[in-house]
DNA sequence: GCGACAG
DNA sequence: ATCTTGTCGC
C-alpha cells in the first residue's frame, strides 16, 4: 500500500496550525438542521497510530442509515502529520482521513467522527474541520468530555445533559453528553459542518443500537487498526 | 509556574 | 492513541 504523502504547505508549528484554525472556521455552517436520522449514507472515520514507526491508518466506512450495514469501506496510510496537541488534533489526521474519503466510490452522506467537531478551544475540532475541508456534514462522537463541564444525564438511554465550555470563546453549550446505553457513562456528542446538536444526537442514538460507541466509530476503529496493522506487515 | 487536556 | 492479563458480568 502506497504511503500518503502530507501536503507540502502543511502547518509545521503550532502557530501555523492556529492561524489555519481560524481562517477556516469562518467557513463552518451552522444553520443547516443537517441529513434525517436514518436515512441516507452515515460514513464512520477513524485512525490508529505507530509513533514508532511515524505512520499513521486511517479508515472510512460507510454504512446505510436505515440498516446500519456496510456499504463501503476505505483505508490509506500515511505518515503521523503533526505532533498530539490538544486542540490541534486535526492536524494530526486530516491528511490521511481524507485520502480514505477519497478512495471511496459512493457518497459518503454524514460523516461520523471520532473526537469533537464545535467542542473545541476555538470552535473548531475535528468534525468541523472534515466537514469544511469535504463541504459534507460532519459530527463528532466522543469518548472523554476533555475540557469541558457536564451535569451527569439521568441513567436511561437516549437522557442527555449539556456539555459546557467556558473558556476564551466565553461560555457556551457545545455539545451534549449522551446516554447511549443505560447506566453506562455517556459519550459526548458536538456538531460539526452542516449539522444542528438535535440532529447530531438522534444519529448518534441511532448509530449506537446495542453498544455505548456508535457502529460507524466501532467499525472504523476495526478497520482503521486492521490497516495498520497490515501496513507494519507482520515484521515488528 | 503547574496541572489538565479529543485521539 | 498506545503499552497489556486476567477477570467480572450479561
């Protein structure tokens, strides 16, 4: 498998890469109520790591809202873009991801991400950053509520509470934390391109029918680490 | 200055 | 994210 090369104008420091944050997050849309729950394509994107080897697998998987089957799925590797920097996640993943979306022969419709899209120092995660880049919908699913404050939603599934940020951007609802399953910690669910909290949070219920994390990341995260694996070639 | 901090 | 065995529970 050939190795994604990153783009030569890629940010190299963290300056460069919050200067490009805030030149595209002025392009993120807000007002769309984005693409009804259960129908349509739902694509899941996921990545697995070797800093050892400065590689990086990403995987897009595209599965029919309605039956949550598998529809399509991608893979690239490519080399590790930027160093871990909360904040910055993105720039870590974007090359390859996209390369992944690429690869793929149907409409990828929604795409699903694992991280945050508008919970985000500055508005801007992971979700909005694909969802910008692709001009597709985007949401992110999450598994920790990093920096951000929440009341413990109540125990069934589908109870929810607000995920609070209150920083620099000033204090704002961001996102929410959400019950997939009863009694079992919530995932934290954010908007990203082209997509309203409500919305993002009845696909993620949708996406996560037996399991806490939805189908799509689930999915990704097998196929992502599968590629990775593949890619070191069984000689470690 | 120190600790915390999506993946 | 990743390093890692067994183990408790449905």
């Amino acid at each position: 498998m050939r190795i994604i090369e990153t783009p030569p104008d890629w940010p190299v420091d963290e300056a460069a890469a919050r200067a490009l944050q805030d030149e595209l997050r002025g392009r993120v849309v807000r007002d769309e109520p984005g693409p009804p729950p259960g129908t349509g394509h739902v694509t899941g994107l996921d990545v697995a790591y070797d800093d050892e080897r400065d590689l990086v697998a990403a995987a897009a998987v595209v599965l029919d809202a309605a039956t949550l089957e598998v529809v399509e799925e991608a893979t690239a590797v490519g080399r590790v873009s930027f160093p871990y920097v909360p904040g910055l996640l993105a720039f870590r993943e974007v090359p390859t991801v996209l390369a992944a979306l690429e690869a793929l022969s149907v409409e990828p419709g929604l795409l699903v991400c694992d991280g945050y899209g508008r919970a985000h120092p500055r508005r801007f995660g992971l979700a909005s950053h694909l969802g910008v880049l692709t001009g597709l919908p985007s949401m992110g699913v999450a598994k920790n509520p990093f920096t951000f404050t929440y009341e413990q939603p109540g125990p069934a599934r589908g109870d929810f509470s607000e995920l609070v940020a209150d920083d620099e951007e000033g204090r704002e609802v961001v996102g929410r934390a959400l019950r997939t399953r009863h009694g079992v910690k919530p995932v934290f669910v954010s908007a990203g391109h082209r997509v309203g909290l409500d919305t993002a949070c009845a696909h993620a219920l949708r996406l996560s029918p037996r399991y806490r994390i939805p189908e799509t990341t689930r999915r990704a995260d097998a196929l992502c680490r599968a590629a990775l694996k593949e890619a070191l070639g069984g000689r470690i």
